[in-house]
C-alpha cells in the first residue's frame, strides 16, 4: 500500500471545499470523519490538544505495533482553522 494512502484532515478539507458545488456528500463525510477523530484529551506524543483536528492517521499493522509513529498525529497548524 502507497505511504501516503490515509487520511490527511488539510488535504481531506481542502478538496471538499473545491468539490462543494459538485459533490457536497464528500464535504459532509469529511467534516464528519475529522469531527469523529478530533482530539479529547491532551498527548504531547501524538501533539494533540482538546478539540485539534486530526492531521494524519496512519491504520494498519505498523501503527497498531507503534512502529509507525503517525497513528493519530494531530500536529498541524492549519487543519483545525480550515475545519
């Protein structure tokens, strides 16, 4: 599977907003996954902080093991803002 094959919340964000006229059902799956996966609780690890948006999520074997660093990694300065 391609490294960059997960959820990216600025990427996701982005091109819901540029493809709003033409298909709003992927604007609404995206803000309802990143609101689903918003951080509740502070983890300076993952750098996440109460109500920061999810910048990456890595799934699979690697990250369940933590040989993958990026499970839920919310260390984004502009996915928040843009949600």
């Amino acid at each position: 599977m391609p490294w960059f094959s997960c959820p990216f919340g600025r990427d996701g964000l982005i091109t819901a907003r540029q493809l709003l006229l033409f298909e709003p059902r992927l604007a609404r799956g995206v803000l309802v996954f990143l609101a689903e996966h918003q951080a509740r609780h502070a983890d300076p690890a993952s750098d996440a902080e109460p109500g920061k948006v999810l910048h990456e999520a890595r799934l699979g074997e690697m990250a369940a093991l933590g040989e993958v660093p990026f499970a839920h990694y919310f260390g984004s300065v502009d996915a928040t803002p843009l949600f």
